[in-house]
C-alpha cells in the first residue's frame, strides 16, 4: 500500500493492517512511504506491517495493490502493473460522486477494481472497506493495535517519576494553521494543570517556539519542555505511561488514541465526522460552529491551514471559545485529575 500521507492519516490505516492480519497471520503486508515524513518510523514499531520501503519495490510477487484516495501514488500502480501484471490493483472512489473521466481511464489503463467508499465515513472505516474485496468480512469493531514493549523506550526522555499529562500545543506544522489553540489558554491551562500533575510537553521541531512561551510565562518547577527531542519510540512510551494526553487535532492524538489511551483533542475547523481520533478513552471538546469544518483536504472542498485563518470571519471562535475552565472541568469529570 502506498501511503504519502501524514501521521494522522497514517495512523487511521492500522485498524486495517490488524484486522488483516487477524484474518490471516500468513499475509504480508509492505508500505511505501517518504521517508523522513514519520509513517515509516510510527509504523516499525508495530507488528501488523512487515515491510516498510521509501522507494517502490517492484516485487513481481505481489497480490494486490490497495490505491488509496488520500495517500495513493499513481506512478507506483502504473510500474507495479508492468513489472508485476497478475496484480490486482484496488482504487478507490466516493458514491456520492461520479468518478472523474481521469480516474476511471486509470482504472482501466491499470485493470483495477474499484471500491466504493462513504464520502462522509470516517477514514478508518474507508480503509477497512477493502477487507471484503479480499475476502475478509469487516469486523464490528476493529482491533487497537499494541506497540511491542520491548520497542518502548523512555529512559532519557522521561524527566519526572510522578503523575504527568502529556501535551502537544500545535499540530506539527511550520505555518500558522486554523487547529491552534491559542497561546494565552494553554497558559492558563497548563498552569492550572500544574496544579495537579507534571506536564511534559512534546511534539514536532516546528512547535518549539510555542514550548519557550510556556516556559517563559508559566514558571513552574514542574514543566517539562520536550519539544523536538523525542524520537517515536519515545513518544509511544511517554503516551503509555501519561496520566492523559491532550492536545489538538494532531498526530500524537491520533497515536493515543489508537492506542485506547486516555486522550482528550480541542476540536475546531476540521471535519470531524471523517477524521477524529479513534479509541473508546477518547474524548473531544467540540464547540461544533455552524461553520466547520473549513480545513482540510482541497478534495473535499476545503482548505489549507494558512487559507482557514485568512478567510476566517470569525476571529477562529471554533478555538478561541474553547475556556481553560472548559478543558479542566472536562479532565476533573473524566477524573483524570
């Protein structure tokens, strides 16, 4: 399967990969992705995938090869198809929506099925749909899936022995984008939280502006800033071992909540009926505004993270309204504090 995709997305592909293997533990299943992306790396450290590659592997010996709508590389089907010919390649399309005369030429160049997918359906359902072309019924509720522990570790990155809930203040990204949250209520938050546990605040490199503003204005002895300095492997064992994790639309809310861990997402502009975060212990504070979702794919008619903000009428309400004293009162009811 090829996934050039981000975490996020790359996250909602495992309920498939495990129920797949559940079928069968005899298949093998490669992904092709870019490296340095964070797929590659979040996806070694589970055992539903047993290849990973950054270059296409042209292995004649491949069954099927499952074209996705968000992270499918046409290239890719087009090579396999001539150095592999009995593969069967699988697409994708939307009911709702006639499939486009360029698509459906590359369905037929490429001798592919096509599978029909909800445009609304969450995306993890939309994978899943692939299950019954290959024989495999779809499970009432997938599997979540479970890092190795011997994979796990957090040795030089767990600065506290005491109760911590683990934060991620952005979503990753090096430009402004309509999921923030803004900068004077995680203060407010994350002093009040200090309150009661240790914070460790982790995420990408382009986040790290936004960890020295939190320890510039909310001086506490008890505030970890870890931002740009966890490896995936890190990651999974801090999630493990938080008390909470809590953050925004972003990968390490996906990566908790697939793993069924307590996670609380401040939902916004993002559409969530086909992208929030799995798992039975996640919980969202949604203002649900008459106007979101406004961010996400282009596909979908939405837009970019830049886009959303200049177009926003609203001065980003959809986050802005999202109180401090909402968030705590959220993490006391759920008595995770």
């Amino acid at each position: 399967m090829p996934l050039y995709t981000g975490i996020g997305n790359g996250v909602l592909t495992l309920p498939f990969f495990m129920a797949l293997k559940k079928s069968d533990p005899r298949v093998s299943i490669t992904v092709l992705c870019e490296k340095g992306k964070g797929i590659d790396d979040l996806l070694s450290h589970f055992d539903c995938v047993d290849r990973i590659f950054d270059e296409p592997d042209l292995d004649p010996s491949y069954d099927f090869l499952l074209h996705t709508i968000v992270g499918g590389n046409k290239k890719i089907a087009f090579s396999m198809k001539r150095h592999a010919p009995r593969i069967q390649i699988l697409t994708q399309h939307y009911q709702q929506h006639k499939k486009p005369l360029a698509e459906r030429f590359f369905d037929w160049l490429v001798r592919a099925h096509s599978v029909q997918i909800d445009a609304e359906d969450h995306e993890s359902k939309q994978y899943l749909a692939f299950l019954p072309q290959l024989g495999i019924n779809v499970p009432n509720h997938p599997p979540h899936p479970v890092p190795p522990p011997a994979l796990i570790s957090t040795q030089k990155k767990h600065p506290t022995s005491k109760k911590y809930g683990l934060i991620q203040l952005g979503a990753a990204f090096h430009v402004p984008d309509a999921k923030r949250y803004p900068i004077k209520h995680w203060y407010r938050v994350i002093e009040r939280l200090s309150d009661h546990v240790d914070i460790i605040l982790v995420g990408s490199k382009n986040e790290r502006d936004l960890g020295k503003k939190i320890e510039e204005r909310v001086n506490r002895g008890n505030i970890y800033n870890r931002i740009g300095e966890t490896s995936m492997a890190d990651i999974l064992g801090l999630i493990a071992e938080s008390q909470f994790v809590l953050g925004v639309d972003s990968s390490i809310a996906h990566i908790a909540g697939v793993l069924n861990h307590r996670t609380l997402v401040l939902w916004g502009p993002t559409h969530f009926k086909k992208s929030h975060q799995l798992g039975s212990q996640t919980h969202f504070i949604n203002l649900e505004k008459p106007c979101s979702p406004c961010r996400g794919p282009e596909r979908m008619g939405l837009l970019d993270g830049p886009t959303a903000i200049e177009r926003c009428q609203h001065y980003l309400f959809c986050m802005a309204d999202i109180h401090p004293d909402m968030v705590i009162k959220k993490l006391e009811t759920l008595s995770w504090i």
